[in-house]
C-alpha cells in the first residue's frame, strides 16, 4: 500500500491507494482540486467544508452529464507522464548541443 499527498482546496491530505495507483490518485485529486477552486472563485468566502461541498456537486454534475452522453472537456489537463518529459529533456539538450556547435563552426568559418 502506498501512501502520498494530494492537495485540495489550499489543504493538503495524505491518502493511501494501492501501490502503482499513485498517478492515477493524483489526478483524480487534481480534478476535485480544480473543481473546488471553480466553487470558490464563482461563490467566493466559502468555509472550506461547503467549497468541498460545491466541488462534489460540480463532479457530481459532471458524472450526471456524461451518463446521460452529453460529452464534457476535462476540467484538468491530464498529467505529464515522467518517461515522456525525460525524453524531451533530453531531446532539448542534444538539440542545444547542436546549436552550440553550429554557432561555433559558423564563427569560425
């Protein structure tokens, strides 16, 4: 069983989830978060417990809404996947390499 932080609401909790589950918690943490945000940005000076309140409702909504096949955007962009971002990080430092190199050959020529 892993355990990791999520942050809802400007509070952060510590959850249990099955261990390789963390990624998939931290989304779904994400969208509540998002949605408790949207509650507290449209009603303004909510207790913590009604904007967790509201951002179950506007889930719930959101549930209600695909169930009956009415199709919604995703409130949260989905997260950036670790392999993927080292990749380009890499991708990014060969690409600089080459331009360092094409600089230098093109001062010296």
């Amino acid at each position: 069983m892993a355990n990791i932080d999520v942050e809802v609401a400007g509070r952060r909790y510590n959850v249990a989830c099955r261990d390789g589950e963390e990624d998939h918690l931290r989304g779904l943490a994400a969208v509540v978060d998002k949605r408790a945000q949207d509650a507290a940005e449209a009603l303004g000076g909510l207790t913590e417990s009604r904007q967790l309140l509201f951002a179950a409702l506007l889930i719930a909504d959101d549930l209600k809404e695909v169930r009956a096949g009415n199709a919604i955007p995703d409130p949260v962009p989905p997260q950036p996947d670790p392999a993927v971002a080292d990749a380009l990080e890499r991708l990014a430092g060969r690409l600089e390499s080459l331009v360092d190199r094409l600089e230098a050959e093109a001062q010296s020529a």
